[in-house]
C-alpha cells in the first residue's frame, strides 16, 4: 500500500479502532498458479502488545481454504468523497476531487486448521462476538449434534501479521482551513462520511462503515 508519510499511523490502538468498527475484512492470496484468490469475511482480533492475531473461516467449497502461507489482510475503515469546492483555497491552489478514508494492510502467514475442536472453540467465540454486536442471543452449541456435524463444512485460520501498515488520509496534507472545511461537508452526509468527519475532528473511533 502507498503510504505517505502525512497519512502513516504508528500508533496500535488506531488498529485496535479499525477492527473494532470493521470487523469484515478482506483476504488475499495468491495461488500455486499465480492467480490472486480474495475472500470478505468476518474475523477476530486481539492484540498483545505488538503481537496481532487475526481468526477466521472459510467455506470449505472456497478454494482459499487450501492455503497456508503468505496472506495480505485488509481492514476497510470509513470513506467518502471530498469535493474541490469545498476548499476556501480551491481556486488559488487550484484544487481536484479526491478521496478521504482510513484502512489497514496486514501482510503475514497464514495457519489453516480443521480440527473439530479448535473449530468448534472458534465458533463459539465468533458467534459470541456478534450476536453481543448485533444485540441478539443467538449462540454456537458444540455438543448440539446438528451444530457439530456443520463443522465439517468449513476451515478454519489463524493469521499472524509480520508487517502492518495503517493509514488515515484525512486531509492532513491540506491547510487548517481547508480541513475544518472538509469535516463540515462531510458531517453533513451519509454514514460513512459523517465517520470520516469525526476521524478529521478527532472525536473517536472510526464507526461502524
């Protein structure tokens, strides 16, 4: 990922947001063959001090559950468009449409498993996870017969980044005018681009995108 020095973020609790309000994620691989496979799918994270893991599962039908190795994860935070008239300076600096956002690139290995017990654990705690996110009660029963044999259906992961990269392009590259002018547009419209406004602000955590 292309990351200017303006829009870099170091500090981990930025990841700890991200994943916090995005936890569907996107996965990418690469086959034997060169081809590149990507899956969206829901994960868990947790982090210890800098070590970051990353669970998940695939459908077994999908032909990325074969994989183990190098794996490129990506976390989509909040965007919106940004439009040049709503910069005080456009004409002066003769300003162009762009594009505000924040996301994550986590490159490391990836560990595949099938083992009913590590998946049965697994779904315990993703379903635990979000149905708590979703106000619901629903939860994953592993010695309920009907629910263990749809364990064979799926494989499971875990995912250990080596290198991570986030980055918040919110304008930063910009005057303090033109800022201000930004998170006022933005704050104005849709979900996605009021989360981006508060990100500008400094209010919290990018929300839910």
């Amino acid at each position: 990922m292309h990351v200017p020095a303006a829009f870099a973020v170091t500090d981990p609790a930025a990841l700890d947001a991200l994943f916090a309000a995005a936890p569907f994620a996107t996965l990418v691989t690469v086959g034997a063959d060169g081809a590149p496979c990507a899956t969206q799918l829901p994960v868990l994270y947790r982090r210890d001090g800098d070590a970051v893991r990353v669970e998940g599962h695939w459908a077994r039908p999908n032909p990325q559950c074969g994989h183990a190795g190098p794996a490129l994860l990506i976390v989509h935070g909040p965007q919106a468009y940004v439009s040049p008239g709503w910069y005080p300076d456009k004409e002066a600096a003769a300003r162009v449409p762009t594009w505000n956002y924040a996301t994550a690139h986590l490159h490391g290995m990836l560990e595949r498993f099938d083992d009913e017990a590590a998946l049965a654990d697994l779904l315990v705690r993703t379903s635990a996870a979000f149905e708590a996110r979703a106000g619901g009660d629903w939860g994953f029963d592993p010695f309920e017969p009907r629910f263990r044999r749809q364990l064979a259906g799926i494989v499971g992961f875990r995912f250990a980044p080596s290198r991570i990269e986030v980055k918040h392009k919110l304008s930063q590259n910009h005057p303090a005018g033109n800022r201000a002018a930004v998170a006022a547009a933005l704050a104005g419209g849709d979900a996605q681009a009021r989360a981006v406004a508060a990100m500008m602000r400094g209010e919290d955590a990018p929300p839910g995108a």
